[in-house]
C-alpha cells in the first residue's frame, strides 16, 4: 500500500514540475501582460498543488502532511493575491490590454513590433 | 564505458543542475542593462541559492536567504533604484576588456587552487574532520540542544555572533544617519477613497501579517529543536512589517511602530547580548559563558523534570543563555531592517514633497 | 569525469565571484556594481557551504531515536547502513560553516543597505550615479564650492 501511494506521490509531483514548466513556457511565449499574468498564476498554482499533493502522498499520515497542507493553503492565499496585485499595477501603469484577432507570435514577428505598451 | 562512483547520487546531480541554473542567472545579470530586470534576477539567484542550501543539508541558512534575499534586499535594492535611476547607460565594450582579461586571469589562477580541494562530501577532509566533528560530538555533552547550528553559532562561536549582531546595529545607524530617520513632518494622509481595486491586497494583508508575525516568533522559540533561530525570525518579522508598510502606506505602519522605538529597539537587542555576557562575568565565569549563567544556588533550585529528561545533566544555563541571546538578535535584526526600510522609504516621500512644492 | 563532478561547485564558485567582480570593475552604475558586491558575497557563501557538506549526510539537527525524523531517516537510508550502525550513527553535515554563512548573509544585506545608501546621497549631491558623470562633476565641485559647502 504505501509502494502505490509513493509512486502515486511521484506521479503528482512529475504533473506539477510538467505544469510549472508549461507556466514558464507561457511567459516566455504569450503576447500580453495580462495573458503572461495569468500564465504564470494559474500554473505556479496549480502546479504548486500538485507537488504538494505528491509530497502528502509519500509523506504518508504524519506531521509533515499536517505542514504541507498549511503550506498549500498558503499557497492558494498568496498566489492569487499576487497575481492580482501585479495586474493592478500594469493597468494602473497604463497598458491596456491586447483585444481582437492575434496569433502568439513567432520569434521574428516579436523583434518587428514596435516597442509600444507591451514592451518588456 | 564510464563506471560511476558510488558517490554520485541524486544528491549531486541536484547540485550540478542548481548550480547551471545559478550560472545562468548570473549571466544574466551580468549582461542586462536594466536595473530592475537585474533586481528581479538578482532576486531569483537568492531563490535558486536557497533550494541549493537545502540540498547542501543546510536548512537554517536556507531559510536565511530566501527571506533575505526575496525581501528585505529586493526592497532595500528597489528603494535604491526609484531614488536614483533605473537603467545603466550602454558602456563602450572597448572599456570592457580590460577587467574582463583581470578577471579571468585571476579566476584561472583560483580554478588552479580550486583543484588541490577536497572533493565534495569528503568527510576526512580537514574542514570536517576536526572542528566540526569535534563541536557535533561535543553539543550533545555540553548544551544539550539539538539544532547543533544553533549551538554553534549561540554557544560555542557566541562571541562571532555578538560582534555580527553588532555590525547589523552599526549599519542600521549608518543608514539612519545618511538617509534620515523616515519623514520628519506628518505624512499625508492617504486618500481616502482607496479604491476597490486594491481590496484584494488589503484584505490578504490583514490576514497574512498576523500569520507572518506568529510564524516568525515559532521559528524563534523553535530555534533551538530544529532549523531556525534569531536572524531568520528577525528577518521573517521585518518582512511583515514591510508588508504592511507597501499595503496600507508609511503613515499608518510609522504610527504603529515609530521610527524612535525601532532605533531604541535594536540597542536593546545588542544590550540583552552584551548585558547576558557581563552577568556570566560577574557571577564567576568568562564573558558569554553561559554555565555560569545563574548562581549556584538558583540553579540547584530548578527541578530536573522540567526538561523531562533526567538522564543527563540539565543544562540551564545554556538553554536560559541561548534563549536570552536569541531574543536580543531577534529585536536587533528587525528593528535594524526596519529603520533601513524607514530611510530608504522616507526620502522618497520626502524628495516627493519637496518637488511638488518647486 | 568524477574529479570534474566533485569538484564543479569549486569552479561554479569561482566564475560567480569572477562575474561580481567584473561587475564592479567594469560597470559604471553605482547600483549595479553593489549587486555585483552582493554577487560576490554570495559566492563566497556558496564556498564555504559546499566546504561543509558530507555526502550521505542530513541536517546538522540531531535526530532523537524513535522519533518521527528517526523513521523517516531511516527509510531513506540504505538499510545495509541501518542494519550495521543504526540511526544512532547518523551523519550529519558539518555545522560550523553553517552558523558563520547564516550570519554572514543578514550582515550582507545589512551592508547592502549602507552602500546603496550612500549611492543615493550622492545622487543626491551630484545628480548622477554613474562613475565617470560623479568623477567630473567632484573634479569641477573641488575647484569651485559648490552651494552645499
């Protein structure tokens, strides 16, 4: 029993490293502020889930899943904060955000946009 | 085909790939001309050192960088960058080559040297195999806690770590002096419609300040039983203090803990330390010696049960002294941290007003 | 190939302090050369760290017998090893390193903090933070003083 909940364990954390890496992928790919915004949010926190989760799983019922899980909600209570906090703070700066037809762009189409509100 | 040693495990291949990831960054860092990108990188180094430190089998140092180096630099650095510029002009790479060529002169010299070092976990070599032996076998006999770096740094190097908490001290005052005690006149008072959009934040600050405050203060007292102790619960307590100040503004945190009690504060963290060193003086013992803590006749009088284990003999005073000195590095660290988050945020009210009024 | 493993933290190290250093030599911006100072100190954290480390070892933190550390230690280590020391011979990495980076870093920041500091008093007086702006405008201040004075 505790051999499928270790591996079990591990599978959630190689999901939550796989989701992380999707976050990061997002950041460095999307568009927009606001969409980056939200990649990064929505995968740091449900990626963080996951990793926890496995760790609960191979931690077994003890103290440490007890600390996980405070960890977790922890998680969940500044992550999205942040997330929120950032996106004020690039409305407040005054980008608007990107609405209409548009594809993520190909490296060269990035370096032949003007250095408007998006910019870096 | 390549025989592995039995040494190389998961454990180094974390190392090697963290360090990668260290290079990158700091490559980064080299390169970009923007200083804020270089502050947020800067900040991700200290993250990256910080996971590094916990597969390093160093927890308390782990904890130590990611507060320090997530907060109180980043904000310290950002302080800095808002007073002054925000970007580095484009330097002439002609001017470049000569440090360039220094510096990878004396780094080839040093990759020389580096190569006569032990090799990594080696636990016969000089650095481990005395002192740090001798100080792992020696706690349990004559301190008696478990964090063994807490023993270290309290007990057996008190002295190192009172002339520490007394450079944090000295570089508070220094920044105090050069940056101003936070703003001299009244604040202005924030708007009074803040806003709805900044509810989130406000109400996520009310509740985690708190939580912060408290897990400080558990990583203090628990300094002793696992990893932590007075610089992290220091650090950890200025982070949330900080928190406060960017939520609800300089006005309401400068009115909850006023420039003056953070200055007395931290002289009275380096009076505790001082001030336990001399009573061990005066009651027979050498200065920071914490056996001699209590008198005789008061130690006699404490009931073994208390520790609950009578095995060994209890060590009173150097639980008492650890206790005692552990609080004045933490009232030291945070108000020091605090009167430097004071300076920094202070003049930029300060040259605020000052433009305004041109 | 083992040897360069074994020993990749010492040159990790030595090209972290290399790059503060050219930091501070060859940048201009006061503030960038202080991150490079702080670049600098954190290497030489990771050295001493990497000193300290024993291989198969854990936390400096002794692990009473029977207790949940215990187990959880004795899990993970080979049960051969168990078997033949028990948890009681536990090896734990070297403290001492420890307790002077742990110091050392809060010392750090707190340095950090007087010499960006200073960084913006002389924006302040001079109105630049670039070396070579600070460096003509104090030449020019010291032959004619400067309304401060």
């Amino acid at each position: 029993m505790a051999d499928i909940l270790a591996w079990a364990g591990g599978g959630f954390v190689i999901i939550g490293a796989a989701l992380s890496l999707l976050g990061a992928i997002g950041v460095l790919k999307f568009p927009d502020v606001y969409t980056r915004i939200h990649a990064a949010s929505i995968t740091d926190t449900a990626g963080a889930s996951m990793v926890l989760l496995g760790l609960c799983l191979i931690a077994g019922l003890s103290l440490t899943t007890l600390k996980l899980v405070f960890i977790w909600m922890f998680v969940m209570l500044t992550t999205p904060v942040s997330a929120n906090a950032l996106a004020n703070a690039a409305f407040g700066s005054g980008h608007k955000p990107r609405i209409g037809a548009f594809q993520i762009m190909r490296t060269d189409e990035r370096r032949k946009t003007p250095r408007g509100v998006d910019a870096p | 085909m390549i025989t592995l040693p039995a040494s190389i495990n998961a454990s180094l291949v974390l190392d090697i790939v963290l360090l990668v990831m260290l290079l990158v960054v700091a490559g980064a860092i080299v390169r970009t001309r923007s200083l804020l990108a270089a502050i947020i990188l800067f900040g991700v180094y200290s993250m990256i050192s910080a996971i590094w430190l916990v597969v390093m089998d160093a927890p308390d140092v782990a904890f130590t960088e990611a507060v320090v180096g997530a907060g109180i630099s980043t904000i310290v650095l950002l302080g800095a960058i808002l007073l002054t510029r925000g970007e580095t002009e484009k330097s002439d790479w002609r001017k470049l080559i000569a440090p360039a060529l220094i510096c990878a002169a004396v780094g080839g010299v040093l990759i020389y040297a580096a190569m006569g070092l032990p090799d990594l976990g080696d636990a016969s070599s000089p650095a481990n195999a005395h002192v740090g032996r001798a100080y792992l076998e020696g706690t349990a006999k004559d301190i008696g806690v478990p964090n063994m770096v807490t023993a270290v740094l309290a007990s057996y190097r008190g002295l190192d770590t009172l002339g520490e908490t007394a450079v944090i001290f000295a570089a508070g005052i220094g920044v105090a002096l050069m940056l101003g005690f936070g703003p001299r006149s009244s604040l202005a008072s924030p708007p009074s419609n803040l806003g709805d959009r900044h509810v989130t934040l406000r109400v996520a600050a009310k509740l985690l300040i708190p939580l912060i405050a408290l897990f400080a203060l558990y990583v203090q007292f628990h300094g002793d039983l696992g990893a932590g102790g007075g610089f992290q619960a220091g650090v950890i307590m200025a982070a949330a203090i900080t928190l406060h100040a960017l939520v609800f503004g300089l006005r309401e945190t400068m009115a909850a803990i006023p420039s003056r009690v953070a200055r007395s504060v931290a002289s009275l963290g380096v009076l505790i330390y001082a001030g336990v060193g001399v009573v061990c003086m005066i009651n027979g013992g050498g200065f920071l010696d914490y056996d001699y803590l209590f008198p005789p006749a008061v130690e006699a009088q404490i009931p073994g049960w208390i520790l609950g284990d009578g095995s060994h003999a209890p060590h009173w005073g150097q639980h008492a002294g650890i206790l005692l000195i552990e609080i004045g590095v933490l009232l030291t660290v945070t108000a020091t941290m605090v009167t430097v988050f004071y300076g920094f945020a202070g003049r930029t009210v300060d040259d605020a007003r000052r433009e305004a009024k041109r | 190939m083992s040897f360069f493993a074994m020993h990749f933290n010492y040159i990790v190290v030595v090209i972290l302090l290399m790059a503060g250093l050219f930091l501070v030599f060859s940048s201009g911006n006061l503030i960038k050369r202080m991150i490079g100072l702080a670049m600098f100190q954190s290497s030489a954290a990771l050295f001493f760290i990497s000193l300290g480390k024993v291989s198969g070892g854990t936390a400096a933190i002794a692990v009473a017998p029977g207790s949940t550390e215990a187990r959880a230690l004795a899990s993970q280590l080979d049960p051969a090893y168990v078997a033949q020391v028990g948890v009681e011979g536990v090896v734990y990495s070297n403290p001492l390193p420890h307790a002077l980076i742990l110091t050392a870093i809060v010392v750090g920041v707190a340095t950090l903090a007087v010499g960006l500091a200073i960084a913006v008093r002389i924006r302040e007086a001079f109105g630049s933070v670039e070396a070579k702006d600070i460096d003509v405008l104090s030449r020019v201040e010291a032959t004619q003083p400067g309304p401060q004075a």
